[in-house]
C-alpha cells in the first residue's frame, strides 16, 4: 500500500507540476504556482509522514 501510494501521490504531482508549467501563462506566473504547490505537498508529505510514524 505505502509504494502504490507513494508512485501515485509522485506521478499526480510531476503531471500537475508539467501541467502548470506548459499552460500558456507568464514565466513569474507559472513559477509561483509551481512553488506554491510544491511546498502544499511538501507539508501534506510531512504530516502524512507523521501520521503513519504514529501508527507504528
């Protein structure tokens, strides 16, 4: 379960990540969104973390 997870929560934020990076925006736009959403996964990723280090 926790590899399936992982590949997909990856694969799901790499698509995301390329899909914002070829919408027809500008540079400065696209780069703050892709910042915004990396450091959303990065909290979710650490608290998911915790979550399952308090499981075992």
């Amino acid at each position: 379960m926790g590899k399936g997870f992982k590949g997909l929560f990856t694969g799901g934020l790499f698509g995301f990540a390329l899909g914002l990076l070829f919408a027809p925006q500008k540079g400065d736009e696209t780069r703050k969104k892709v910042k915004e959403v990396l450091d959303t996964a990065k909290g979710k990723a650490e608290e998911f973390k915790g979550r399952m280090e308090k499981k075992n």
